[in-house]
C-alpha cells in the first residue's frame, strides 16, 4: 500500500521555480483591488476592467476552476447555484466530464460584485466577466483580455510568473490542509485521485515508513 505525506509543492510549481503562497494570493487580490478603486476615483473610464480582473483572481482562486486560454465560457451567470447554503460551479465537458465543483468561501462575493456591475452598466450578457459598455448594445462585447494586467500584477508582486493554473493547484491545497480526502477533493475538482496523489503528494522515504509503522500499536 502506498504511504503518501502531504507536500504543499506541486510539480508546476518546482519545475517553473513559483510557488504561491498565501501572501501572495493576499497581495494580488489587494494590488488588483486598491489599483481599480484608484483608477475609479480618479475617473478613469476603464476603472472596471481592472475590477474585473481583481474578481475574476478572487474567483478562480475561491473555485478551484481550470483556467482556459480565455476565460470564454469560464463563468456564466447561470453556472453559479447554491444548495443546502453551499455555493457550487457547474463545470460541463472539462476534460470531458461534467461535475459540480465547490465554491469555498469568499467566491459569493467576487460573484456578487461582478453581477452588480453589470447591472451597473445595464449589460444583459451571459458572461459573468464581460465588457461593459453603455453604447454598444444590451448582449455585451468579447470576453476581457487580462493580459496587461497580469504583467503589471507580476512585476508589482516580483514574481517571474503566475500561471493562472497554479491558483487551482493553491485551490487543491487549501482543501487538503482543511482535511478533504482525496476522493473528496476529485470530485470537487473534477480530476482524478491519481492526479492529485502524483501531483501534491510526495513518497515518503522507506526509512520513515519504518519509523511510523514501528511506533504502531495494533493490540
């Protein structure tokens, strides 16, 4: 039987020399929420693009979600439901199965705030996270490029990079440290207990095997 030891490193994470950490997802929803709130105060006609980002980071790190190239299809209004008060993401067709994942707390609040934009710019759009523009019709334009933004958000953290993936993985082990199973967390996250023991599990060494099971006391 395998024994396996928690490890917070994934393997993106060691191959890439980034690992996030909890300050770092702090520091990014501050910088990306202080920067929008500035830009809104100032007047700024485009404040709401970079509030956009600053709730899409708190989505996707409150989900658990695979980001895609694009975040087309990413988050609809209607994906989002709660049931028994838990909040859940319906996810169709990633990786080819279909699954519920669970929105832990805090994901109601990025959620909340970005549909209150939208009604603040009466876009009537599908997309959870769209463009908001008074003049161009109610079904709302291309889904935002968050491209600038993530750079800036980089140099100001002095990260050499930040995989959006890599906020799933924080995701993952979030919910291994709150004391989720793997069986669990597979099916929360739409992945299999294989993936995620040969990704955020480590091996333990032989010699500390036989130092645990020495200490076993059975009868």
């Amino acid at each position: 039987i395998p024994i396996f030891s928690y490890d917070l490193a994934t393997s993106r994470a060691s191959k890439e020399g980034v690992e996030l950490t909890k300050e770092n997802i702090q520091d990014a929803l501050k910088f990306t929420k202080d920067g929008a709130m500035k830009f809104k105060d100032e007047g700024h006609s485009l404040w709401h693009i970079y509030y956009q980002y600053h709730l899409y980071l708190g989505m996707c790190i409150t989900s658990g979600v695979r980001p895609p190239a694009t975040i087309k299809n990413h988050f609809q209004d209607d994906h989002y439901f709660e049931l028994d008060g838990v909040g859940y993401l319906k996810r169709e067709g990633m990786k080819g199965i279909n699954y519920n994942a669970l929105c832990i707390e805090g994901f109601k609040h990025y959620y909340d705030e970005a549909i209150k934009l939208k009604k603040e710019f009466d876009i009537k759009s599908p997309y959870t996270i769209c463009h908001l523009s008074n003049g161009r019709g109610t079904k709302g334009l291309p889904i935002l490029d968050f491209r600038r933004q993530r750079q800036q958000l980089l140099k100001a953290l002095e990260l050499p990079k930040m995989p959006h993936y890599e906020f799933r993985d924080y995701y993952i082990s979030e919910l291994l440290d709150s004391g989720y199973d793997t069986l669990q967390i597979s099916r929360i996250a739409g992945t299999s207990v294989a993936m995620i023991e040969r990704i955020y599990y480590r091996k333990e060494l032989k010699s500390d095997i036989r130092k645990k099971m020495a200490k076993v006391k059975i009868i």
